[in-house]
C-alpha cells in the first residue's frame, strides 16, 4: 500500500523514517545512500523494502567490517548492532556466517583476549557480567575464567584494597567495610577480598613500621 515519507530522522548508522500512515521504516544508513528517499515522497514500504533486500547482505558485511576496523567484537555486539540500524534478519544471518567462516569474528579468542586484559585491573565477578552483556555463552565464559592466573586477580585485589585502606580515618571498620565494598563492585569474590584486605593491611603496616624506625 502505499504511503507518504513525512520525516527522515537522522540515527547513527541508520534513518528513521516516518510515515504518513503513522508506520516507521529503520533502514540501514549504507543502504538509504543506495535506495534515498525525500520528505513527500509517496512510498510503499513492502516495495521499498523489496528492492533494497537483494543489496543488503552485501551492504551488512560491508558495515560490519567497518565495526571490525576500530576493534574486536563478539558475535552478538555485530548482530545486534545491524539489527538495531535495520538489516533484515536473513542479512545478518548471511553476514554472520561469512564472518565466522573468516574467522574475523571469533568468540573464543574474544574471550580469551578480554580476560587476559581485565583479570590485572578487575575481579572474575565484573568480567562475567561484562561479557555476558556482550552476549558471550556462559559456558565460554566459565571455561577462559578457569585458566586465569589466580595471583595475578589477587595482587590486583591488594592493590585496591591498599588504596582504599591507606586513606586516614578515624573509624577503621568503617574504612574496611568501605574497602570491602569497593573491592566487591569491582567484581571480586568474597574469599579474594579477605585475603587480599589482609595483605593489604600487612602491607601497609610494614610501610608505617619501616618509616617510624627510619
């Protein structure tokens, strides 16, 4: 049936179009330069999405690609992404299939690259979650989170907690509840926090001993 295009709003990666009828149409930006349309323009949608449909695999890998330029990315970032900026459903399981086939999408390297680089800043708990945002498998998650190197998750742990129990105070349990409390948001497990509160606090005492005898 056709309609009538009443506005073109400008979205990243994509425009949001408006229809006369009250209908909206989210078509892909590299795929809007190819097929445009104007304000006033009468339009069927079904007609419209027809012709733009054979381009679109095409189009889709193209967009991925440039997503892949600036960083890694996991499945379900990239299918996601060209879901929310309009590719049909079709698309983006042709696109995919090729990515993985290339090997320029790989989730099990993504994961294992990600937690090498946060397990010396984090705890395992904010990893998980962060990666399950980006709709890693749980058991992929479970399974790179196993080879991490369990000194390295408390020796980051100690240095936070050093951080937070080195500023004065005069209510200490107070200082350590703040502590534990820091250290928890940053994803660190209950026992990693112990452990790492009490060496932080050997630590620190150590530092005000060798300075009151020097």
């Amino acid at each position: 049936m056709t309609d009538t295009v009443t506005d073109i709003v400008k979205r990243t990666g994509c425009r949001l179009i408006h229809l006369i009828s009250g209908d909206r149409m989210t078509v892909p930006l590299l795929v809007f330069k190819r097929a445009p349309l104007k304000v006033g323009q009468a339009v069927d949608p079904e007609v419209y999405r027809a012709g733009t449909k054979p381009m679109e695999a095409g189009l889709a890998l193209e967009q991925a690609g440039r997503m892949l330029i600036s960083r890694d990315h996991t499945q379900g970032e990239i299918r996601k992404k060209l879901i929310e900026v309009g590719y049909s459903e079709p698309a983006v399981k042709q696109t995919m299939e090729k990515l993985v086939q290339a090997r320029l999408v790989d989730d099990r390297r993504y994961v294992t690259n990600y937690v090498n680089m946060k397990i010396k800043r984090v705890g395992v708990g904010r990893i998980h979650r962060e990666l399950t945002l980006k709709g890693i498998p749980a058991e992929d998650i479970a399974e790179a989170l196993e080879k991490t190197d369990n000194s390295a998750q408390l020796d980051s742990a100690v240095k936070h907690a050093k951080k937070a129990l080195s500023k004065r105070t005069k209510e200490p349990r107070h200082q350590a509840q703040l502590a534990y409390a820091a250290l928890a948001r940053r994803g660190y497990s209950p026992d990693v926090i112990r452990r790492a509160l009490d060496l932080a606090r050997d630590s620190l005492l150590e530092q005000e001993t060798d300075g009151f005898s020097g």
